[in-house]
C-alpha cells in the first residue's frame, strides 16, 4: 500500500471530504500519528485510506479550522490539483494494517 505524506496548502477536495467523513467532530490527539520524515524531523499527521493509498495529512490549526468549514460546494479546493507529496515507510511497529 501506497503511504503519502500531504500538506495543509496541498489538500485536494476529495482528500479534505475524506478527513470530514473520518473526522466528523474534529480529531483529537488518539488520532494524530507521530513519525520522523526522511529529514528526521518530527511530523504529526492524520491518516485517511483509499483501497490503495494512505494518505497522512500533516497536522495544523489551519488543517482544523478548514475541516469546520467545509462545505461539500466549497470551491476554494481543486480535486484536480496535484499533490505534492513524499513517500515515508512507517516501521512495522507503528502501523496499522486493518
């Protein structure tokens, strides 16, 4: 499975109607995933799945706030936008195979 890190200014409209959907009441710190990325910096994510890729969308007050006001006819979102993303590989202890 596909894993790929996403950034707040990179949120396409699918992505973000995944996170609301997970995410109805807002998420709380059971759900943030803590790892190093490939500069060994901290980064603290979200996880959202499609049958073929789990996206981790870097955690922020503006990753919050969006999800509070998303509208599903919102357009200040282009699900045609191409995501600029870094693959990571969570060690086995850390993940979550469901």
């Amino acid at each position: 499975m596909k894993r790929v890190i996403v950034d707040y200014k990179k949120l396409t409209n699918d992505i973000l109607s995944m996170l609301v959907e997970r995410y109805p009441d807002g998420y709380d710190d059971d759900d943030i995933i803590k790892f190093k990325n490939a500069n060994n910096e901290t980064v603290e994510a979200v996880e959202v799945r499609t049958e073929d890729t789990v996206y981790l969308v870097k955690v922020s007050t503006r990753l919050a706030n969006t999800m509070e006001k998303f509208d599903d006819d919102d357009d200040d979102f282009n699900s045609e936008a191409s995501l600029e993303t870094e693959n990571i590989e969570i060690p086995e202890d850390e993940r979550d195979d469901d």
